[in-house]
C-alpha cells in the first residue's frame, strides 16, 4: 500500500485514458491506413473477356443453351437419365412439394440436345419403372410416344372371384410373360383419403393387392389377395443414368471443366468469397465463364478446395454434356458450327 | 488517501436490476428481430451478474489509487478499454478484404459497429457510473506530492 500513497489517482487516470486511446487510434492506424491499402493482384488480362454462367454465354465455336429452368423457380432436378435404345434424355423435376400433391414435372430431350416436350404430373406416389412414370392408378407411356394422356391398366380378376388356386395360376402365367413387374400392397392401395368408400370396403377389407405387368408394352394389373407373398419378386429396371464427371478437385486442369483462375474478393469464415474463372470444353473448343464460388483454403496436395454446385453429366456416346448449376438449371454445350452446316 | 467507498448491498443490486433492465431495451429496439427480446432477456441474468461484479472491480480500481473517482472517469476509461478489446475481436465482421475504403466508408463501417456494440454498452456503463455512490468532498483528500 506503501506505492498506492505516491499515486496521485488523477494523473494516473489521466495516462491510462491517454494509453488506452493511443491504442485504439493504432487500431485505426492499422486498419484503415495499412491494410486498407492493401489491394488484390489485378486480374490477368486473359480473363476479362469470360462471360457469366448462362444462357447468353457463346463462343465463336461453342454457345451454353438453357434447357431448363427459371432463375426464380424453387424446384429440385434428379440427374438425367439416357434411353440407350434411342438416345432420348429424361429429365425428372421435382417442382413442389406441399401437403396435398407432388409436382413433377419431366422433360424429354432428344440425342441432338433439343428439349420436345415436357409432361406435368401432379399426384403422391408417383415412381418411374423404366421409361414408364407409374402410379398405382394409372400410368403414362409419354416418354415413348410422346402422348400426353393418362393410361388405364388393363384389369385383371378386377371382380374378385377367381380362387386362390385360380388366382395363383393366372398370376404365374402373366409373371412368365412379363418384362417389368411392380407391386402395389393393400394398405397403401386402399388406406388412404382419397378412396370412395365403396372401393374401400370391397378392396381394403378384403385385403386386396395389385400386381402390375408390362406385356407387349401394355401394363396389365392383377388384383387379389396376398399377392405380395408370391414368388418371383418385382422386376424393375431404370433408365441408363449419365455418367456424371466429379467435380470435387475443380483446380486440376482437365478436358472437360476446370477452374484456370480465381480472383479473391472478401474474406469469410475460414473461406474467401470471390469469381471462378471457368474453362468449359467439348472437343478442341473452350467456352470461358465465370461464376461466384467459394473456396477454402486448406492443407494437402490440393490447396484451393472450391465449394459449389456444379453438375457435369457426359457420356461417351453423347454430342453434348449436360451442366446443371447450383439453381437447379440445366444447360447443354452445343457446337455452333455443327448447326450451320 | 481515498477512503475505500462503502457499496450498500441494496444499492449494487438497484443498480444492477436497472442496468439489466435497460440492456434488454436498447439490445430489443436497436434489433429488427421478433427474437431479439427473448434472446436479449434470457442473456440478462449474465448481464445482473455482470454488473454487481463491474461495481466492485471499479471501486476496487478507486480503492487502488488507479481509477479516479470521479463520473467522467469512472465511465470513460472502462468504456474506451470495452470499446478496444471489442473492436479488436469484432472487427473482422465489419471489415472486408481488398476492399479499398474511402475514409467515409471506414467511418460508416465503424458507425455501424458503434451502433450495434458501443451504444447499448455506452448506455448501460454511463447509468453505472451515474449511480455508484458519489465521492465526499473530504474523503477525497489528495495526496502531498
């Protein structure tokens, strides 16, 4: 306490105030005067023609043309599938999803990258089996032909009176036939809102299953008991799904699609904000874009780990690669001069 | 010497209630946030802690011959360090990279951080230094030097 009796509080107020201001006026000195200035390496001139990901973006050889999707539309794209017969493209979007009713919405796309047509199916349920969209109901063949309309299955023992015999036989026989088979068990059949009642007390009581086969490209469907019990199993068969490129080390130099540059432009948590100079390419040709990306900087052999959206679905046997960007639009990379001559 | 000052335990915990209370006030209207009350009331237990604890540290401080006791200073020198050390952590969310600020964007930049750290804590460290116990004229003798 002897040095507290020497301390004129005053003074000592005084050059603590004066201390802890000159320190923060340093702050600003550090911040505003030194590492305000410090700027980012301009950009190499090489970039300044790269065009933004999108629909506008051509080259002299190669143009970006926007498939599908608008830049507003909330909606969720499943990677596209391939006929490997025909080279027709299907594309599944899952545009909303509310309490009462799935909207899917499926485009076709020939093997030169022209959109045809598209098909909106609005129901729960609703599942593909080959090139067929199959509800329990109903079923489309649009894919195939192109038309637009609901099909009927062709019913089978629909009045319930063959034996369970009879009923085994019959089943043996359409399964011996059948390319494709899908069950439909009761309780989903006929438990739920929508069923009339007399539908419910002659299917659902009598616990009532639904077999369906696709014969000769028409679906039959077989109802009766404990069918889901017989032997065989469904026979289901998807699309060709596209080969889709990996696009987790963005960097690396490649043929296809590779990050040539990226110009830093804020900092965030542990990761820089900034433009991704994008090199697309289909053959000897490159489309120069670029997209907002953010990267992390981390460890390893491979210092600049982008993080993005980006899909690259390309086959061997395709003309043109599919890209689909964060947004959920798909794209396809045309060569110009292939549509001149 | 400066006698020690005398914290009255109904004082401190006055001082403290209306200093939590008016923390919630400032924090809830400076925010756009419906949440904001709820988040700024359940952060105030920490807040009456707090400040029962900053009463004494600063009359500690007195005591010691380091703080003068005195309205201005018992506010400004803990409010310019506050100020300080929570610029220094929190500078990082208002200040960009390669953003190349003119002088009046800086001082936008750091009106924003004032208004959203400085003002609710100015507030509530000036009622503090208002309501701590005065200084009697002849307890403030000074020392000889």
């Amino acid at each position: 306490m002897e040095g507290s009796k020497k301390r004129n509080p005053y003074k000592t107020n005084i050059i603590l105030l004066i201390l802890i201001s000159g320190l923060f006026m340093l702050s600003h000195v550090l911040f505003f005067a030194f590492r305000n200035t410090i700027d980012q390496p301009p950009l190499p001139g090489q970039y300044a023609g790269y065009l933004p990901l999108g629909a506008a973006a051509k080259s002299n050889a190669l143009e970006l043309k926007l498939l599908v999707g608008d830049p507003g539309e909330r909606r969720k794209l499943f990677p596209p599938l391939r006929d490997p017969k025909t080279g027709m493209i299907l594309l599944h979007a899952l545009q909303e999803e509310t309490n009462s009713t799935d909207v899917n919405v499926y485009y076709r796309i020939d093997a030169n990258g022209t959109l045809l047509d598209s098909l909106r199916v609005e129901d729960y349920d609703i599942s593909l089996n080959r090139e067929y969209i199959i509800h329990p109901d109903y079923y489309y063949s649009w894919f195939l032909d192109g038309s637009s309309g609901r099909q009927e299955y062709l019913p089978v023992n629909k009045d319930l009176k063959l034996g369970t015999e009879a009923l085994r036989q019959e089943y043996e026989a359409l399964y011996k036939k059948a390319t494709l088979v899908q069950f439909f068990g009761y309780q989903m059949l006929w438990g739920k809102n929508g069923v009339t009642e007399g539908d419910r007390r002659r299917f659902y009581d009598t616990k009532t299953d639904k077999v369906i086969f696709l014969i000769q490209n028409k679906w039959h469907a077989l109802f009766g008991k404990d069918l889901e019990g017989m032997p065989g199993g469904e026979k289901k068969a998807t699309l060709d799904s596209i080969k889709a490129l990996n696009l987790d080390r963005l960097g690396v130099p490649n043929p296809y699609l590779y990050v040539a540059n990226f110009h830093k432009e804020s900092q965030g948590y542990q990761e820089w904000n900034g433009m991704a100079y994008l090199n697309l390419m289909l053959g000897k040709d490159t489309l120069k874009l670029k997209t907002e990306m953010t990267v992390k900087e981390s460890e390893g052999e491979h210092p600049l780990n982008y993080h993005h959206q980006l899909q690259y679905f390309r086959d061997e046997t395709m003309s043109f690669p599919i890209i689909i960007n964060e947004n959920y639009q798909c794209y396809i990379l045309k060569s110009r001069s292939v549509k001149k001559l | 010497m400066i006698k020690s000052q005398r914290l009255s335990t109904s004082r401190v915990f006055t001082i403290a209630l209306l200093v939590s209370l008016l923390a919630v006030i400032v924090c809830t209207a400076s925010s756009d946030s419906l949440y904001a009350l709820f988040f700024f009331a359940s952060c105030s237990p920490g807040v009456f802690i707090f400040t029962i604890i900053y009463c004494y540290v600063i009359l500690a401080l007195e005591a010691r011959g380091i703080l003068y006791p005195n309205v201005f200073f018992r506010f400004m020198t803990p409010f310019l360090f506050f100020t300080l050390l929570s610029w220094l952590f929190l500078y990082p969310g208002y200040l960009s990279d390669f953003q190349q600020y003119s002088v009046a964007e800086y001082l936008d930049i750091f009106m924003d951080f004032s208004f959203d750290f400085l003002l609710p804590m100015g507030l509530c460290m000036g009622l503090i230094s208002i309501m701590l116990p005065p200084v009697g004229k002849e307890e403030t003798g000074l020392p000889d030097s």
